[in-house]
C-alpha cells in the first residue's frame, strides 16, 4: 500500500490539538442514541395500560419519543455547535465568531 505524502508545512498538526472524546461529545452521543435504544426495545412498552385518555401505553409511549426526540436533537445540535466553536476558536488564537 502507498503511504499518506507528508503534510505540507501549513498543514502540520498542532502541537497540542484538542482531545477528540470530550464529556460535550459523550452527551451528543447519549442524546442520540438514547432514542433508539428506548424505541428498540418493544417489550418495555409493548401492552396498552395505562391509558392517558383514552389511548393506549403502545401509542401515547411512542408519541411521547417523537417530542423527547426532537428536543434531544436539538441538545445535540446545540453541543455540537458550541464545540466546533470552541475548536475553530482555539485553532484561530481564541479568537471567538
């Protein structure tokens, strides 16, 4: 196999760069796998009580995941900005956007 052409010297990595698993990325994850792994799981939510008026545990369960979905998604999204900021801002000598 044919190795990687050496890095040019603008392209040279930092000396110190930023750790890639950080507790903000941890929480991304959690945000996003937490929803899967909840729907997933038919057997927690696979019967019909209690009924919330009227409508089945299967139903109104699910329904609920759609909001708690949304709501995580835009957790993530909000973590996942502020981190590339701060990694962009660190890069470019603290300077903020």
């Amino acid at each position: 196999m044919s190795e990687a052409p050496p890095a040019a010297p603008s392209e040279a990595p930092e000396e110190n760069p930023p750790p890639t698993v950080t507790p903000a990325r941890v929480i991304i994850a959690f945000c996003l796998i937490a929803p899967f792994v909840a729907l997933l799981w038919v057997g927690s939510y696979a019967k019909t009580e209690p009924t919330y008026i009227g409508i089945p545990f299967f139903y109104w369960y699910q329904m609920l995941w759609v909001v708690v979905s949304a709501v995580l998604t835009m957790i993530a999204h909000q973590l996942w900005k502020r981190d590339q900021r701060s990694r962009t801002g660190s890069r470019a000598g603290g300077a903020s956007r």
